[in-house]
C-alpha cells in the first residue's frame, strides 16, 4: 500500500509536466501555424523610429536629422511641415511612406504628397505624389522629395533653414471613387544626405542604354518570405523566388544593385482554386530606389487564371541618370539596395477567397559591378548607397531566418523562445515540488 501511496503521489509531477509540455506545444504550433498563413500584418515602422508631431505651420516645425527615421500621423486634410537645417554642398533626400490604418477605405486619387521649400515657399525640386491607384486598396505608398545641388538645378542652393511640406491628396468623390474614410494615416519618414562629388562631372543623363526587355529567368523558384516594412523586407538576389500574398498584403524586398548594374524583374500571381469574376487592377508592383524614391510600378488584373507584370526597362545605375527627365531613370541614381513591394487589392478576397496565393518573383542583376564615383565625404546614414551592407541572400536560397528582415519580423521565434522559457521555468518548478515531496516521503514520520 505504500509503494502505491508513494508511487501515486510521485506521479503527480510527471502529470504536471506533460501536461505542460502538451500544452506549450500546442500553443507554440499554433503561434507557428499563424505565422505561415500569410495573414495580413500591419506595417512593420523601423524600431528605432522616433516619434515625432508634425506642426501645421512652419514657426514649430520639428527638425529633421539625417540618417534619421520618424513616425508621426497626417490626418484627412493635414498639411505638415518639417524643419531641415542644410549645407550648401550635400543633396537632402526625404520620403514619407504613408500608411492607412485597418479598415480603412482610400479612393483612386487619394494619395501622399512631398515637397521641399524655402523660406519664401519656393520649390526646391519637383515635388511627389504618391497614389493608391486604380485598386483602390489601403496599402503602405512612399513619395519623395529633395534639395539638390549643382548646376542646373532648382533654387535652394544655399546654407539655411528649410522644410519639409507633406500633405494628403484626392479628388472630389464620384459615383466611380467613393469617399475615402476620414481616418488620419500613420507615416514613417526618412532622411538621407548625399555628399557632393570630389570633382564635378557630366551634367546630363546618358543617351545610350540597353532598353530591350531583357529575357525572364527559368527554374525553380526557391521560397523567400517578404517582410512588412523598409526596414524588414527580405533579401533577394538574381534567381527565381516564391511567396505566399494574401488579399490587403503588401510584401517588401530588397536587392542589392551596385554601380553599372541594370535590374528587372517580373511578378506573377497564382491561378486561384475557386471563385470568379475580374479585377482590373489586382497586382501592384513599385519599385523603390536607396531613400525609397519611387522608380516606376506597374499592375496586373486578375481572374483567377495566373498573371504576370514586368517593369519596364531600366537603365544600368549610373550617377548622371539624376539629370533625366524621366522618373524611372532619374530614379536609379544611387547604387544600393532597390526595395520590390508588392501588393494584393484587399477586394480580391470578395471573389477569390482569403488567399494566401502563389507569388513568384524573377529578379535579374545584369552588368559587371564597377567603381562608384568618388564622394568629398561620407552618405548619412554611413552605407546607405553601399550594395554590399545589409541581409545578404543565404546559400541555396531558403526562407529567411526570424528577424533577418522577412516578413516573419521574428514572432515565430520569439513565440517559440517565450513558449520555450515557460516550458523550462515550469519544468524547473514542477521538479522541485517533485524534489520536495520525495524527501518529505524518504523522512521518517516524527523527524
């Protein structure tokens, strides 16, 4: 009787730690199996980011610091000003990368719209507009704007005090663009100084480039997860690579393109295994240049049936593209990492269900690298227009790691390390119970 007495009691810790173990599991696998459903995930805004209030006239603008991130929010009918303090030599770069919160609803023409001025309300350069476009579908969208220095450029060529005016657009609503939704969007503000050239050079953009659209790659896509954000999307190199998007989804690579380089690339969506009907513009793909100026973006309408979208062609990174007329070669001015973003119309769920679908992008790097031209100082932040600086494509091109930049962001990991550290703090407890009752047993009654 008492070995049973014993035995009885002795087992409790064993029942306490299985189950505990059965229960971490299943909580880790199912934090694991959301994680792998492509669900969706809010904007992923740099860690770092500093929280700052944009002021609605310029005598309390906050300033800016370069190689600086910033969050702050834009409402319906916000005008916000930025405060820069600038040389008479470095080029400024700033882009908003504006975000609707959930559930909100945004029409063709809305958009984000970025401008440098002087003190007298002059433009420094051609200022952007960002638009949601004709998806019509809530989703991160970056415009840039900047003071540059040279010959031939805009005013603004001196030392001083200038800002940063971002504000939102839209046109009037029609019984084709609904009204958006009055929600103010979150925004995510960058800033990059580029140093003057060691001695001046060309001042006009070359005449001669390979425009021919260059063959799509072959083979075997190798899986690559997207991240949510600049500041976490997933490396790529040349190759073929697959995904998984979901309806709302905005997806974030980047690759590395150096001096001399020309980039492509082609995104095709999957063919869906239910559902009908059409959407014009289902697929949208930018591309986004070292301090997320866009470059060019390109849509794809979707039925069900696979689709597929190319960018039109690009010209090898050269420094003189700046001179160009033209967005979509001015815009490969930097080398550096060229951020893909990739983005599913929220309504493709109304016909094609939740998703996630099939993404497969092939991504081309032509050209030999070659010597970049020579800066009178350094870029801030350091190595922004390095290629070589950032997640580098692991060998044999697998998934990437938590918190290497996918769209993972880590949460499986940090799910697993959380449920790993309650595993063992509660093995520890329940074995030191067990500990204590078996010397309270081996103890002689009256002791």
């Amino acid at each position: 009787m008492g070995r049973r007495t014993a035995w009885r009691h002795g087992g409790r810790p064993f029942a306490i730690v299985a189950t505990v173990l059965c229960a971490t599991a299943a909580v880790t696998g199912r934090a694991a199996a959301a994680a792998e459903t492509g669900t969706p995930k809010p904007y992923a805004f740099a860690q770092d980011a500093t929280p700052v209030q944009g002021a609605t006239g310029t005598t309390d603008a906050v300033r800016l610091e370069p190689g600086r991130t910033y969050r702050s929010s834009l409402g319906k009918d916000g005008k916000l000003y930025y405060r820069l303090e600038l040389d008479a030599t470095s080029n400024a770069y700033i882009a908003a990368t504006a975000v609707p919160r959930p559930g909100a609803t945004v029409a063709y023409s809305d958009g984000v719209k970025v401008s440098v001025q002087d003190g007298n309300s002059g433009s420094c350069s051609s200022s952007t507009t960002a638009h949601f476009g004709a998806s019509q579908s809530p989703h991160p969208i970056a415009a840039w704007a900047s003071r540059e220095i040279g010959p031939g450029k805009y005013g603004c060529q001196t030392a001083g005090t200038y800002y940063v005016v971002v504000e939102r657009t839209a046109a009037p609503p029609s019984s084709v663009s609904p009204p958006s939704s009055p929600d103010a969007w979150d925004l995510e503000l960058s800033y990059v100084s580029e140093p003057r050239l060691e001695k001046a050079g060309s001042t006009s953009a070359p005449e001669a480039w390979n425009s021919a659209s260059p063959e799509a790659l072959q083979g075997d896509a190798r899986p690559r997860r997207g991240g949510a954000g600049f500041t976490t999307a997933g490396a790529l190199g040349q190759g073929v690579w697959k995904d998984g998007i979901s309806p709302g989804q905005t997806l974030f690579y980047k690759v590395p393109v150096d001096w001399g380089q020309q980039f492509s690339a082609t995104a095709e969506l999957g063919s869906s295994s239910g559902g009908e009907g059409f959407m014009g513009t289902a697929l949208v793909m930018s591309l986004y240049n070292p301090v997320r100026g866009l470059v060019t973006d390109v849509g794809a309408g979707y039925d069900g049936s696979q689709r597929s979208a190319a960018l039109d062609p690009l010209p090898p990174v050269e420094y003189d593209n700046r001179y160009a007329f033209n967005d979509r070669i001015s815009g490969m001015r930097f080398a550096g990492s060229y951020y893909l973003v990739v983005h599913l119309a929220a309504q493709v769920a109304d016909k094609f269900g939740d998703g996630p679908f099939g993404l497969t992008l092939r991504v081309r790097v032509d050209g030999t690298a070659r010597t970049g031209p020579a800066y009178a100082g350094r870029a801030v932040p350091r190595d922004v227009f390095d290629p070589a600086t950032g997640d580098s494509v692991p060998a044999g091109g697998g998934m990437v790691p938590a918190g290497s930049g996918g769209s993972d962001d880590g949460t499986t990991m940090k799910l697993v390390a959380v449920g790993g550290i309650g595993t063992g703090t509660v093995l520890v407890l329940a074995l030191g119970v067990w500990t204590v009752a078996a010397r309270r047993r081996a103890t002689p009654r009256g002791w």
